[in-house]
C-alpha cells in the first residue's frame, strides 16, 4: 500500500487520486444567473444533501488547478445569491457533459446543451425542463476554503421548492430508484448508472442492534469459505435462531445434504457454508443462519 502526504504531491495527481478513491458521487447540475439576466449551466460532483430540517444542499464549485480562476458559477452566486440544483439522469448525461465544457462566460449553456429552461417559483435561476427533479434554492452561505488553484468553495443552498416527475414515483408517491434512473461521477472519464444492475438493498438497523462480530461462533468466524462481507451480514442479526428451527429446518431443507456426506464430515461443512454464502447473496439472512448452526446441531 503506498502512503502519500498531501503537501508532497502535485495538485493534479492528489485531485485524480481523491476523484478516483471517492465514489460514485452525485452530480449537482447547477443553474444560475449572473446579474445582466444571463443564465448559466454547470455540473458539480462535489455535492451531497446535508440536513433534512432544514433542506440543505452543499456543493464546491473549485478553482481552475490549470489558472486558478473561479467558475460562472460561483461568481454568479456571489451576485446573485440563487441556485437551482437539477437532478441527473442517464437520460440527460450527454447534454449535461457538453454543458461542462469551457464556454466564455457569456455563453447560454442551455442552448448549448440542448436543454430546456423554465421558470421557477422562487428564484431567478431557471429549472432544466428535461431533469427528473429540481431543487429550489437561496444560497446562505459560500466558504472558501483556499485561493490557490484546485481549492474548493462551498456553497451552502436551502431548499425552497422541490419540483419532482410524476413519471419517476413509485405507487406510494415516493420517488422509485429503479425508474429515476440516476448517473453519478467516478474518476477520469467515468460514470456510473444506478440501474438494476449495480443496485443492491441491505436493510438498514435503524431500531434494531446486530449481535456483532464478537458474538459469531467461532467456526463461523474463521470459516475459509464466508467473506468478511457475509460475516458482517451474519453479525447483523438481532438474534441467533433456536435450536428448535435450526433442528425442523435441518430435516426439511438439508436432509439430503447430510445424508450425501454423513462420512465426510470437513466436505459437508465445506458445503454447509457454500450453501449459507449463497443465501446471504440472496439477503436471506435467517436461512443462512439455520444453514449454518445445522451443521453441529
């Protein structure tokens, strides 16, 4: 592993590195407006939500590592102090590219790209027609956080009005993260798409407390064939099933398994924890867990 100290490394390849390790991350494709009324279209993936109450966006429109200059649209936000955060989907990625590219400030990056402007509630900026959901915002509070190129600043947005496509929501009104079809940045040149493919569900513990590591048996823990991603979801269990269902569901699921091995007892438990990794591939923790404890029940 090689260890690398910020202060001896060229801001080029310290940004490539941050831009590759941290990832995927979400685009905030910005719309403002300078103050002759001149619209101004940029994307930003140094940007997350940080607070529900009230709705705060933050994103970092960085210095230029190249020249040092600051970006339309930190400028126009300094005059301006309104921000529409659109929300990109694969449908729009191309068009959203091509609106990063260096136009002079003057330029409308709308016309650019192809998109569509439309006119807010509550603030000047317009709001990207073709975008699945559109945030609102003032801007509170911009920090810079250096003055030397690659430096980042902070622009600090509360949420006004949110704007959200029927077309993306799920039969509870909610927005359904399969049909609103996201894209987020990697490193260099890359993207990800949040489709079928790439997305996978993990319960969250929320009022519930995981045994733990410390508590997995130890033949769990040392197991050659179990990640330390399944034992992390064994160790997420609220309580080891009993012996009663460990025994009814040893008779019913893995007769055949024990009957098929009962004279090779280290290949049955080989088979035991292929079978429990499978079915934690399938979140099917309980069932892993019965899999598992069968074996010396």
């Amino acid at each position: 592993m090689i260890s690398i100290d910020p202060k001896n490394i060229e801001v080029p390849k310290l940004h490539r590195y941050l831009l590759g390790a941290v990832g995927p991350r979400p685009i905030a494709f910005a719309s403002t407006i300078d103050e002759k009324g001149v619209p101004n279209l940029a994307p930003f993936s140094f940007f997350n939500a940080f607070s529900a109450n009230p709705p705060i966006l933050v994103f970092s429109p960085a210095r230029s590592g190249r020249t040092n200059t600051t970006k339309d649209t930190y400028n126009n936000v300094k005059k301006i102090p309104e921000v529409v955060i659109n929300v990109v989907n694969y449908e729009i990625v191309h068009q959203m590219s091509l609106a990063s590219s260096p136009y002079p400030s003057n330029t409308d990056e709308f016309i650019k790209s192809g998109l569509t402007p439309i006119d807010s509630d509550s603030v000047k900026p317009y709001r990207i027609k073709e975008s699945p959901v559109q945030f609102e915002c003032k801007v509170n509070e911009v920090i810079e956080l250096g003055d030397q190129g690659g430096a980042g600043n902070l622009i600090i947005c509360e949420v006004l009005k949110i704007h959200i496509s029927e077309e993306i929501l799920d039969e509870n009104g909610m927005i359904d993260q399969h049909k609103i079809d996201l894209v987020s940045r990697m490193g260099g040149n890359w993207y990800c798409r949040s489709d079928k493919n790439s997305m996978f569900e993990i319960p969250k513990p929320i009022t519930t407390c995981g045994i733990g590591y410390d508590q997995l048996p130890n033949d769990i823990l040392t197991s050659q064939i179990l990640t330390a991603n399944n034992l992390g979801q064994l160790a997420g269990i609220e309580s080891i099933p009993n012996e009663t269902d460990v025994n009814e569901y040893k008779l019913i699921e893995l007769s055949e398994l024990f009957l098929s091995l009962e004279e090779d007892a280290a290949q049955l438990e080989i088979e035991i924890h292929k079978r429990a990794n499978l079915l934690l591939e399938k979140n099917l923790l309980e069932e892993a867990w019965l899999t598992l404890l069968s074996f010396n029940n």
